[in-house]
C-alpha cells in the first residue's frame, strides 16, 4: 500500500497508528480464512461424514448461527468493557473453536466449533471496526478502516491456497482448521500491549489517559485540538439509548436505516454464498475434481486481495460512495453473464452433493465394510467409469477381519447397485464446453473484484462513520445482527434455491439485488471523505429528513463539507437548503 511507507511524514499520522490497526485488523484475517475454508473442508467432510445436501448447508451456515448470536450482546460488551478487551475475547474464543474443530469429525463436534468460532469473528468484526476508526486520523480513516477488509481477503486466499494444498492429504481438513489457531493466540496477546481507544477513555471520564493515548497514536504532544473536539461530541452523545437507533432524535432512524440496508445488499447481492460454496459453484461449471475446483477458488482469493489493494489505498482520495457505485454496477454486468452462460451448463448442485458421498455409501454405508480395497475399487470403477462418472478416492483404513466373508456379499451387492446407477445417474455428470467454462470463470473473478472494491470494504467503513460515538457499537452491533441473520437465511437455502431454479436464475437475482444497491446508494449514501468523526456525526444530525408515502428518505447530499483541513473561503452545503 503506497501510503504505508510515507504515514511517518504525515502529521498525525505516526507508524504506531498504523502498526495499531494492523494488528487489530489481524482479526480480518482470521475471519477471512474461516469463511473461505469451510468452502473446502467441505469437499472432505461430506465425504467422510456422508453429508447430505441438507447437512453441508448446517455446517456452512453453523458459524453464521455463532456470529448472529454474538452480535446481539456484542454492541453491549464493546461499549461496556471496551473495543480492545473485544478483540482480546475474541481472539481467545478463536483459539477455543479451532482447538474444538481439530481433534473430532463428529457431525455434532463440528457444529459445536463452527458456532464458537462464529462468536468469535462476529465480535471481532465488530471491535475492530469500532476500534481502528476510533485512533485514526480522519484524512487516513478510510485507508486504515479498509485495511481490515484487505486482511479478510487475504484471509480468503490463504483459506483457498490451504484448500488447494491438503485437498488430496488424507486428514486434511484438521491441518486446515488448526493453522491459523497460533495467529489467534498471537493477537490476543499483541493487543494486550496496545493502547485503549481514545475515545473510549473520554467516555469512561478518564481525559488524562486519552490525551496520552493521542499523543503516541499521533507523534505529537499537541492533542488539544483533537480532544477537546471528542469531549465536546461524547458530551452530547452520552444521551443516546439503544432505543434511540430507532427514533427521530438527530436521525438516528434515518442513520439506522442507512446502516441496516447496506447489510441488507451485502448479503442480497449474493458474494458470501458464491465464496461459501466457491468450489461447489466450480464444480457445477465445470472443475470436477476436489484438487482443480479448490485451485480455481485460490484464483477468487488472488482477485479478490488484488482488488481490494486499490480501493482501500485511494478511498481517501475518490470516496467510498464513488466505489460503491462502481463495485454494483461491475456486479450487475458480471452476474448477467454468469447467468446467461450457465443456461447452457445443467450441472445439478444437490446431484453433485449426492455423488461426493456416492461411493462412500456403497463401501462405507450401513451393513457394508467399514474399510477399502483396491481390488474393489478398481472393479467398482471400472463399473462406472464407461459412464463418465467421476468418484472420489475411497478412504483407506485396516480391514475388517470378516473382510473375505463381506467380500463376496459386497461385490453381488455393487454390480446390482452399479447398474442402477448408470441407469440413475448417467445423465448427470455433463461435460462443458471449454469455451464456457472460462467464460462462467471470468464472469465469477470479475463479479468477485467488484464486490472487493464496493460493498465489501465500503459498507463497513461507512458504518464505522454515521453513528455517534456513544452508541456507535451497539449500531453496529445491530446492523451486524441482520447481516449475519440475512447471511444466516441465504446460507441454510443456497443449495436448495439452487437445485429448484437452477444458477443461472440465482444470478439473475443477485443481478436485480446489484442495481437496487446501486439505486440506493446513489440517492442516500452521503460521502464522509476528509470528514472527521464528529463532524460527520454532526452535519448528519441537522439533515432534514421528509416522510415518503411508502418510506423515510433524506433529500439527496453530495458531500460533506470537512474540517480540520485546509480552509476553504466557504463550504458548500450537504444538502440544498429546503424546508418541507
């Protein structure tokens, strides 16, 4: 990031800073990497465990049930106890969760983890949002708020390289669940030795130690500009109640709604499932194998890390609302042509997850061995392979000592069950013409670059923005809840939806979701580059807002006018004046 090397030439800016919020956003990472690998552990799991469709839509959507209870009581405990002690906590239930994950492949075990480490991401989203927004200086907020969104994509290539790397290891998905446990601890500890939030500190009445705070996250003795401004707007903001978010008073409703449709879209607009189920969605165009999907999905993680780059680097400079604009129109267009193409691909999302387990359930079902041999497999392949059907390697373990008496029932059993699954399935498995195939996979990287440049790191710094200070987690907390509650809803029926009107349809209405974001955002969304927190808080409190028939809009704003920068003869208005 180009900005990186120069912030100790910045006044107010100091490498501290940077090093502060580098090390908060370590929680991105840890996010990113267990939301990208479970797409896949997957491919082994519902192997191992004979998943049914059903099943693999639970353990994807098991941290998504943590993350939505977290969020609930989180916006409390980060105002409570603090944004730090948050991290910390979560960083610790991190550790817990993997240390849960590795040891079992328990159906029941695997849920257990997946919540835990929902909790755990869910409340660290959150503080770290909160967090870094609260010790950055307002002209490198943006950079620094994003660059939690650069580590949760770094994080989704890591989980996807790690995908590719222990797809064929037998076991492999334990090494997957237990590599980023040592970073976890390792944040935890970190964070211990870094400063609260300043603004936290003036709101629990201790300004002493606030002023220190901005002393070394600034490089500079001369906070006392900066702080009598925070005292002043906590002053008001102490006022706030939960139950505020949902009044008039300053805005807040209209705040609220702002917040809760930005969640709405991120959601709706159909990212999260696509990186979820990312190799499940190769293989359905087209990369049969464990090993090509899971390496197709390394490539969405290198776009969406190299997409991000730009965008957090120049938000400060083009503005979040510009991206947003940008990101959902690209989607649009890409999400257009994943449908069209895939008009012409019949792959079936519930028929692939019923032949990951197909073979494991003639060798490894009920009443049959309980281990492999090759002489069967080869034969059982043999059987299949005319067919074009492709299987998976059959799990090897010790033989049964009533092997050579199951043999013989087992092998009848296998040439009736072959036949009638050629006659079952033959249909099923349809070779994809080349051309479409790359085509569908462009359509995807693009539709991933544009998120990672819009809706991803935008919303989140936008949220972190439009909230007062002394109810700004708890906001956050609850927008939070309803985009992991949406996420929740559109994890445990993707697979479902899927197989009942087919991808290309899917698409067509993430497309639809992708204009409707843009809509929203160009008529509400307010532009807060070079704005400072309080100020932007301030300006948002005196908008006008004028009732619809059908809903509570704002009259249009093109840009806040900023402080604390180089003055200005004038500053022009958010909004034209106009009294309703």
């Amino acid at each position: 990031i180009t900005y990186c090397f120069s912030f100790s030439l910045i006044p107010g800016c100091g490498m501290f800073t940077f090093l502060s919020s580098t090390i908060a956003a370590i929680s991105g990472l840890l996010m990113g990497y267990e939301l990208g690998l479970i797409s896949g552990a997957l491919l082994q799991l519902s192997s191992i465990l004979m998943l049914s469709c059903k099943q693999q839509e639970i353990v994807v959507s098991s941290i998504l049930i943590g993350a939505l209870l977290a969020s609930l009581t989180g916006g409390f405990l980060i105002d409570r106890f603090g944004r730090r002690i948050a991290i910390i906590v979560a960083s610790s239930l991190f550790v817990l969760g993997s240390l849960i994950l590795i040891p079992s492949a328990s159906y029941g075990i695997l849920i257990v983890g997946r919540i835990t480490i929902g909790i755990s991401i869910s409340l660290s989203s959150i503080a770290t949002c909160v967090y870094i927004a609260e010790i950055a200086p307002q002209h490198r907020r943006g950079l620094l708020v994003s660059l939690n969104e650069l580590m949760i994509v770094t994080g989704f290539l890591f989980a996807y390289i790690s995908n590719y790397v222990f797809a064929s290891v037998s076991q492999g998905w334990k090494y997957m669940f237990g590599l980023a446990m040592p970073l976890g601890a390792l944040q935890a500890v970190a964070m211990y030795f870094l400063p609260p939030s300043p603004r936290f500190l003036v709101m629990k009445g201790n300004e002493e130690a606030a002023s220190k705070v901005l002393g070394r996250l600034r490089a500079t003795s001369d906070t006392a500009e900066e702080l009598i401004a925070i005292k002043s707007s906590l002053k008001d903001e102490h006022q706030y109640g939960f139950l505020d978010l949902f009044r008039s008073k300053d805005n807040m409703r209209a705040r609220m709604l702002i917040g809760l449709t930005l969640a709405f879209f991120v959601q709706t607009t159909g990212q999260p499932n696509i990186l979820f189920y990312a190799s499940t969605v190769l293989k359905s165009v087209g990369f049969q194998s464990n090993e090509a999907a899971s390496l197709a999905s390394t490539g969405v993680g290198v776009v969406k890390v190299v997409s991000t780059i730009p965008a957090i680097s120049f938000v400060d400079q083009v503005g979040s609302k510009t991206f947003l604009c940008i990101g959902s129109s690209l989607m649009a267009v890409s999400l257009v042509t994943m449908g069209l193409v895939n008009f012409n691909l019949h792959m079936n999302f519930t028929n692939i997850c019923r032949s990951q387990s197909l073979e494991d359930s003639v060798f490894h079902g009920s009443g049959n061995l309980t281990a492999s041999n090759d002489s069967l497999r080869n034969q059982f392949g043999s059987m299949t392979s005319q067919d074009g059907i492709s299987l998976n390697t059959l799990k090897k373990s010790k033989m049964a000592k009533t092997e050579e008496q199951n043999r013989t029932v087992l092998e009848g059993d296998m040439i009736s069950t072959g036949s009638q699954m050629r006659s079952n399935i033959k249909t099923e498995t349809v070779e994809v013409p080349l051309l479409l195939k790359w085509i569908s996979l462009a359509s995807l990287l693009v539709y991933v670059a544009a998120f990672s440049i819009g809706l991803g790191p935008m919303t989140w710094l936008l949220l972190s923005e439009i909230f007062p200070g002394g109810i700004r987690g708890r906001a956050i907390a609850l927008t939070s809840s309803m985009n992991w509650g949406i996420n929740l809803l559109i994890s445990l029926t993707f697979l479902t939806v899927t197989d009942l009107i087919g991808l290309p349809w899917v698409c067509f209405i993430y497309t639809v979701m992708s204009l409707a974001s843009l809509a929203f955002v160009i008529m509400f969304i307010p532009e807060t580059k070079g704005c400072s927190l309080e100020q932007i808080s301030m300006e948002l409190a005196k908008q006008k807002y004028v009732k619809n028939t059908t809903c509570w809009i704002s009259q249009r704003r093109e840009k806040l006018a900023p402080i604390e920068l180089p003055k200005r003869e004038h500053w022009e208005p958010m909004w034209p004046s106009q009294e309703n």
